[in-house]
C-alpha cells in the first residue's frame, strides 16, 4: 500500500516558495501511535 492509497485527500501545508532549509523558529507537532505519552507530558497547563 503506498502513502496516497491511505490517505488521498491529504494537503500540504506548506508556503509555496518557502525555503524550509533555512534558519529560523518552526512548530512541530508529533503525534504517536493510539496517542500513547512517549515524550513526557504536560503539567499545569
């Protein structure tokens, strides 16, 4: 099964003609497999 069989509506959401490669603050959201808590968790708030 390739990556656009699983899900084909997906869309990048990218800026178009944005050089990601330099420097500069980026938000990076990860999530794991069922959600499990692998990276620690959050407290008060």
């Amino acid at each position: 099964m390739n990556q656009s069989d699983v899900n084909p509506q997906r869309k990048s959401i990218r800026l178009k003609g944005y050089d990601y490669s330099k420097p500069g603050c980026y938000f990076v959201t990860i999530v794991t497999k069922n959600r499990d808590d692998l990276f620690g968790c959050v407290k008060d708030g």
